[in-house]
C-alpha cells in the first residue's frame, strides 16, 4: 500500500476536477477496504482502496448501479469517479458527508428508519437490469470448490494447535455450502422476489444524523438476490453488536413493512438466509488462503462453524 504522502503527493500531480489536494487521513477501514478522507480547497471526499485486488469492470458497474439508484434516492452516496495509483491499484471516490461517529442500536426510530431507508433503497433500483458487481447469490458456491486435503498441505500444524477439532469444523462448512449451494438453486428461494441487492447492508455502512439515517454507502458487493437477503445481512450484524436486544430485529423489519410489506414465506426463510453471509465469508476466506491471500484465521472459521450450526 502507498503511503499517505505519496498518495496526496500523486493526487496533487494529476488533473483533480475537486479542487487542490490539501490532507489525506487514513479512517477507519473495513474487513476489505481502506478508507480515506480527502480534504481539497473545494471540500472532503472518501476515497475507498480495496485491500484485495479488484477487477476494474467491478468498480465500473458499482458505480452504474449507484448512478442509477441515486437519481431515485438522494440517500445513495453516488461514486464519483475511479482513479489508479502508481502502483496499479485502482480506487474509488466519493462525496465526504458530516455523521454520527456510530450507528446507535438503541436508537428504536433509527432502527425504524434504517429498515425504512432499505425499502426505499430496493424500490430504487426496480427495474435495473444492467451488470453488477458481484455474481448472483445462489452461484456463490458453484464455481472453485475448495478440498479440505488442498488447505491441509497449505495450513501449518502449529498454526491449529489452540484449536482442537478445526479440521472437523472444515468439513462442517465445506458440507454446509454444498447444502446452501442447493437451496439457493430450488424452491422456495427461486420464487422470492430477486432485485439488486447492496450486498451488505449493515449499520457500519449506514450514515447518521440522530435518528435518521443520511446516507448509504459501500455497494461493492452489489449483486442480483432476493430483497430478502439485504434485510438478513444487516439483522446477522446487528445481532454481532454489543448491547443488542431481540426487539432491535423488530424496529428494524417493522421498519422495512411500513413500505414494503413482506411475504409470510419471506418471514419464515429469514433465520434460515442468516447463515448464507457466514458461509460466504468463510468461502472467501478459504479461498484465499488457498490463493495466498490471506493468512488462515482459525478462530473465524471455527466462529463461522458454529454460527452456521442450524443450517
């Protein structure tokens, strides 16, 4: 990763349509993005660089589906454009808005109004057809199958060694993706109304001002799922909070209803799609430790194994 220095050093040596580059603070970043805040003479922007390589086209139809939704919704942070820095790496830019430091839980017309921000979100972008992001939901486990035996000739021994049973939480996860691998392809999931779906819809990506929420970001993992799957995203992150309450879930989905209304069959696959985000994250991580990545994180993949226990 460049350094700060260079990175505004670079900025400044290019044509920036936002004004002269004047700081670049490192901000808190994801599980898979660096963030930055920019400041110009003309104003504050964030600029998001990926941890992990991506592939341009990706990038491109992040930012076509945000220019789509955020002519409909003016809670959307639209992309501003796309950038590469001297080494290669291709970022992301995007309006700075003024929020709240933290999504607050205990907040009951926050909580309502983020399930509301959702469903304005998902009328938005009906009718969109173009490329997304991210494959479709129910190809997540269909392509690149990972082998237990391959992980064991990569994974050192003593690595595991404060994780007796590791190998049999493995072969649990590996047999639960196959599970979800055919749900995802059958009924009652085919007939679920589909939609772009952000992908991961959660408080960390949910700006705030008091008890409303201002802004939507982070649409990298925009891809064709049914709504359904965006309300099960946030409500697994909400129940990893600290602090939180089962009537948290409530305002939340009540929330959502007040535009939305929603099947009863969708309400009884909730606790159901709630594994699905566990069993992607531990596919990624496996791959790309596989790849050479990423460095095995044998706690997350047992937490993985034991939150995905139902499936």
């Amino acid at each position: 990763m460049e350094s700060m220095e260079l990175i505004l050093n670079y900025l400044g040596s290019i044509e920036f349509p936002l004004g002269t580059p004047k700081t670049l603070i490192k901000m808190s970043s994801g599980f898979s993005n660096y963030n930055y805040l920019l400041t110009t003479s003309l104003g504050k922007y964030r600029i998001r660089v990926s941890q992990y390589s991506s592939h341009v086209d990706e990038l491109k139809a992040e930012q076509m589906i945000l220019k789509w939704a955020a002519e409909k919704n003016d809670l959307i942070v639209p992309m501003l454009g796309l950038a590469r820095l001297p080494n290669g790496t291709d970022y992301s830019l995007f309006p700075y808005l003024d929020a709240d430091p933290a999504f607050d839980i205990n907040n009951e017309k926050l909580m309502r109004d983020a399930g509301r921000a959702l469903a304005k979100y998902h009328l938005s972008v009906d009718g969109y057809r173009d490329k997304l992001p991210w494959k479709p939901l129910n190809e997540t486990f269909s392509n690149e199958t990972i082998h237990v035996e391959e992980l064991r000739t990569i994974v050192d021994k003593q690595t595991l060694s404060e994780y007796p049973g590791f190998w049999d939480s493995v072969e649990n996860l590996l047999q639960r993706m196959k599970n979800a691998e055919k749900f995802l392809n059958q009924e009652p999931y085919s007939l679920l109304p589909h939609l772009p779906c952000h992908g991961d819809f959660a408080p960390a990506n949910l700006l705030t001002l008091g008890e409303n929420v201002a802004g939507i970001i982070d649409f990298e993992c925009c891809r064709w799922a049914p709504r359904l799957y965006d309300l099960t995203t946030f409500l697994l992150s909400l129940q990893q909070s600290e602090g939180y309450e089962a009537v948290m879930s409530s305002w939340f989905i009540e929330g959502y209803q007040s535009i939305i209304p929603l099947s009863q069959i969708e309400l009884i696959l909730i606790p159901v799609l709630q594994n699905i985000p566990s069993l992607e994250s531990a596919n990624r991580h496996l791959k790309r430790v596989i790849r050479g990545d990423q460095k095995l994180h044998a706690g997350l993949v047992m937490y993985w194994e034991r939150s995905t226990i139902n499936f």
